[in-house]
C-alpha cells in the first residue's frame, strides 16, 4: 500500500469516526419512539430540506447515473430530468399537505400509520400491507447502497468486494442503531453537504485537464458516434418514446418513497417548510446537473481508457471515482482531499441506506409488531425491536448485494418502481380526493405492488419479462394501474364514512 493510499484511507477513518460519533451524539437525544423513528417532529429547514435530498439520491447519484451517460450518452438524462420534475412536484405540492394531515390524522409517525388512520382501517390491513410493501422493496434499496459501498472500497483500495461490502454495513449499522432519526438526519445533512462540494469541483478540475473547451471534448473522448451529446439518442439508436416516458416516469416516484416522505412529516413548522423546499430544489437540479457533466467530462477525462460500454455496467459505473484517484493522486499531491471527496461517494451511499434501515426499522416494529400484534408494548420494547429490525434488515440487505457483479442502476430501478407504484398514487388520492376509501385504497397498494413485481420479474412474453420484451418501465404502468384501482373500486363501493369526511375537512382547514 503506497503513501497516497495511506493518506486516503487516513480520510475515510476521520470521516468515519466522525458519523459514529454523530451517531453515539444522537443517542443523547433519543428517549422513545417518536424520537428514534420522527426526531419529535423538530426538524429545522435546512436539515429536512439536505437529509431528504442526499438520502434520495444514494450512490445512483455519483455512480448509476454518470455511469449511463458516461457509457451511453447524454440521452440517458431524461432519467435526470424526470427526477429534478418530480423533486420539484413533490415539495411544492405533496410536502404541506402531508405534513398537515399526519398531524390531523392522529399525530402519525409513519406512512404506513398515516393510511391507518386516514381511512380509519380498524382491522389494520392497510398497515400490514404498507409495511410488507416497505420490507420488501426496501431490502433491494437498501442492497443497491450497500452494493455501492462495496464497489467503492473495491475500487480505491483494492479490498475484495465482499469484505468491503461487510465493512460499510457495519458503519451505517452503528450509527443507525444508536441515534435513529436524529442520527440519520444529521448525518444526511453533513453527506448532502459533501456530496454537492465534491460535485462541483471535481468536474470543473477534469474540464480543465481536458481543454477547457467544450467543443473539443467528445474529439478528445474516443467517441465515435456524433449523436453522444444528443438527448435524442439512446446509446447508437434514435431514442424511442417508450424510453423518453420511461425515463421521465422516475419523476412519479417521488410522491411514495417513505425515506423522503417521513422528511416532510418531520418539519418543524410552515416557515421551516418553506425553507426546505427552496433549499431541495436547489440542490437537486444541481447535483443532478453536475452528475451527467461527470458522465460526459469523465468519458473525455479517462481516455483512452473505456470503463464500460452498456448500461448499468459495474466499471462505468466508477467512472466518478476514477476521475477523482486520477486527479487527486495522479495529477496533483493532494491525497487527502482525493479521499475526502471520495468519502463524498461514500456519503450519498451511506445517506440512503441509513434512512432506508430506519424506514424498515419503523414498519416492522412501530407498524406490524406494535400496531398489529402487541398494542399493549411500552415506548422502551418498541425502540428496542426498532434497533434489533434494523440489524436484521442489514444482515438480509448485505446478502442481496453479495454479488459483485450486481447492477446499482438495475437494484435501484427496480425498488423505485415497487414503492413508487404502491405508494405514490394512494398518497396523491388521499391528500386530494375525498371520495377515496378503505377499500380503494386497499385496491390501489396491492394493484401498484403486484404490477411491478409481475411487470419485472415473471417471464410472460417469449420467455422474457414484460419489461424486457417492451422497454416500458414498470413505475409507469403501476403507477397508472394502481391510480385507475384507487378511484373504480372507490366509486363502486360505499363511501367514507362521516367520521372519515369530517377529519378531511379538518385537514383541508388547518393548511389554511
């Protein structure tokens, strides 16, 4: 091991002690459950606004995404600006009104809790269904972070891949564990932080190295298709409507993701609120600005060295961390800022897995143990399985990812579409429909969930999937799916009760 990798190793430790500590700091603050899985409900802007951006994004951001541009072209931006749209959408329109009806709703800690209440389901089924729905999409999520973790240990150090994976588990794991919602959105902030600082300056400097000119840098790249730079095209064909809608569709994922939806539920105030969302509309059109620039500056940069030539590929998906070892180590003597913006890597990686640990944490031991089963338990018993939940959720995350060769952008892809076809129209429906009911709703979970997973994973056509066979991204017809079953079986069966009616309204007046 030569010095410059000493030096960078010295930074991931600083780093990493610093987001344990974090995490031993937090615990200070966590008395309960509502401190553990909703901080009290007393995040300030800035904080809600960064935690839900960086534990978006996840390694996708700075790895899956310049991956695809850096292999295929800029045409693979359409998922980039999908996303900004449905970030966008999402605080705008989605934040205020969920923040009010949860606290209308009987002060509810969790999403699935909030459908509970909303709808009055005494029987709990939506509960049950909701936190199935979490613990299974979310193992894959949270797999794809871990999965991420491993290729960058993999990649900087030279660890093998399965060691790496352990160790980065383990990190997320304690401070997870120890300070719950408190710890993961402080750390959130401080990685959201660092993620955008090692976005912006890492591309400018390669530009540099480069030309400087923009015009020459495809000529400099290797690339011998002219079409690279067009959003028109896919790779070496005409981008096809199907792949435009679907790229687009990432955008309706928003509106269900709990680990960004819990963020709204936690805000302090209205003038928090506000705050936050200018600060997250900000940050995410930049990042994911800056993200297909380092897909594009980084195919030019690395010449003539190919990492990768399709999508989704393990070595094209490290094209950031290349273009940072070779700057930072390579070009210039400054090592230890080489590695700090590599733990930049390591920050969007741990901001997603840390809050997806803590969702599946909140479903299994707030939703189904507590809720369902045990509604007797005391504020003690339900933190203490919340932390058991999460190392078990770790433990079964980690054998997901063991695969080296898995894909961050096919792991992604997949746990968006199945929470975002479950959850996003059943959250859209009950913010602004009245008529919507228990069993619409009940209609509209199962019908999102059950497209995707027979959408991706059961070969129906020629031995392929549907999703193979017509390039359609599942989100996009579960979502469709799920919003046409939320409203039919709303209408053809009884209305909400009065009960139900009322508290609407309540709802709709305290926005006010």
């Amino acid at each position: 091991m030569n010095i410059s990798t000493i030096v960078i190793l010295l930074a991931f430790a600083v780093y990493l002690a610093m987001m344990v500590a974090v995490g031993v700091w937090s615990m200070r603050k966590t008395n309960g459950a509502d401190d553990y899985f909703l901080g009290g409900r007393g995040l300030s802007g800035p904080v809600a606004a960064m935690s839900a951006q960086a534990s978006d994004m996840s390694g996708w951001l700075l790895m899956g995404l310049p991956g695809s541009i850096y292999a295929l072209g800029t045409g693979q931006a359409w998922i980039a600006i999908g996303l900004g749209l449905g970030t966008i959408i999402n605080w705008l329109v989605i934040a205020k009104p969920l923040r009010s009806y949860t606290i209308v709703a009987d002060n509810a800690m969790t999403l699935p809790e909030f459908f509970g209440n909303r709808y009055h389901d005494k029987n709990k089924v939506l509960l049950g269904i909701s936190s199935v729905i979490i613990v299974i999409f979310f193992l894959v999520y949270t797999a794809s972070a871990l999965a991420s973790g491993g290729k960058l240990f993999n990649s900087v150090f030279g660890v093998n891949y399965h060691i790496a994976l352990l160790i980065g588990a383990v990190v997320i794991l304690l401070y997870t564990f120890l300070g719950g919602f408190f710890a993961v959105c402080t750390t959130d902030f401080i990685q959201g932080s660092l993620m955008l600082v090692a976005l912006l300056v890492v591309p400018l400097v390669a530009w540099g190295y480069v030309s400087g000119d923009f015009s020459n840098l495809i000529t400099q790249s290797g690339v011998e298709s002219a079409h690279y730079m067009s959003l028109m095209y896919n790779g070496d064909h005409p981008i096809t409507l199907v792949e435009i809608l679907s790229n687009l569709a990432w955008g309706l994922g928003y509106c269900g993701m709990p680990h960004i939806l819990v963020r709204f539920m936690a805000i302090k105030n209205e003038k928090e609120l506000k705050k936050s969302s200018a600060i997250a509309i900000v940050w995410v059109v930049l990042s994911l600005s800056l993200a297909v620039v380092i897909g594009v500056v980084g195919r030019a940069f690395l010449f003539p060295e190919i990492l990768g030539e399709t999508e989704g590929a393990a070595a094209a998906e490290s094209v950031f961390i290349e273009m940072i070892q070779k700057i930072f180590t390579e070009l210039l003597p400054f090592s230890f800022v080489g590695g700090i913006f590599l733990c930049g890597v390591l920050a969007a990686i741990m901001s997603t897995a840390d809050s997806q640990l803590l969702v599946c944490s909140s479903s299994v031991s707030a939703d189904i143990y507590k809720d369902i089963f045990k509604p007797q338990a005391s504020d003690k018993t339900v933190l203490r399985v919340g932390r058991i939940t999460t190392v078990v959720v770790a433990l079964l995350a980690v054998v997901i990812a063991w695969d080296p060769d898995s894909s961050i952008m096919a792991l992604v892809s997949d746990a968006w579409a199945g929470l975002g076809s479950a959850f996003g129209p059943l959250v859209v429906m009950s913010l602004f429909w009245k008529r919507t009911n228990l069993p619409g709703a009940i209609a509209g979970l199962i019908s999102g969930a059950a497209t995707v997973l027979i959408w991706d994973y059961i070969p129906l056509i020629d031995g392929k999937t549907i999703a193979a066979a017509t390039g359609l991204y599942s989100l996009l017809v579960g979502f469709c799916i799920s919003i046409v079953c939320i409203v039919v079986v709303s209408l053809v069966t009884k209305a909400p009760e009065q009960a139900v009616l009322d508290e609407f309204e309540a709802y709709k007046k305290y926005q006010e």
